[in-house]
C-alpha cells in the first residue's frame, strides 16, 4: 500500500515472507523533511529503535526503511 503525504513524502510498506511489516519512508523533495512516526519501529540499516510520535528526520531524496515493532516475525509465532 502507498499512501501520499504532506509535502512530497510517501510511507510504502510491504509484509516480508516471515510476516514482519517493513515501511519506507521517502522524500520526494528538495528540501529536508520531519515525519512523524506512527508506531513503535525499528530502522532497519541501524537497529535504531523508534517510539510512536518521534520525528523521522529525512534529508532530501531520502528514505528510511524501517520494521514494524510488535508485528509477528512468522506465522509460526502468531500460533503460539
């Protein structure tokens, strides 16, 4: 799913083949941007946790890929 945000950003996710939601997070722009995070993440390159409502700093032509935290790894787990 894509969604457009303000300002030139989008948020694109996808679901992995173990069930984990990946989002990335791009800016379209010339300028740098701030997205807030919705939920609880984890940037994907760095391990960085993020909390709901902390400010995605997005330099321009950026993107963030980032898991969702708290989202079953596999369908196994979701078993369990």
């Amino acid at each position: 799913m894509e969604r457009p945000a303000a300002d030139g950003h989008r948020d694109t996710s996808a679901t992995t083949a173990q069930g984990q939601r990946v989002h990335m997070i791009h800016n379209w722009g010339w300028e740098p941007a701030i997205v807030p995070a919705a939920k609880n993440l984890t940037d994907i390159l760095d391990g960085t946790r993020i909390s709901p409502g902390t400010a995605l700093q997005l330099r321009p032509w950026d993107v963030r890929v980032l898991a969702a935290e708290g989202e079953p790894r596999s369908q196994d787990e979701n078993l369990g």
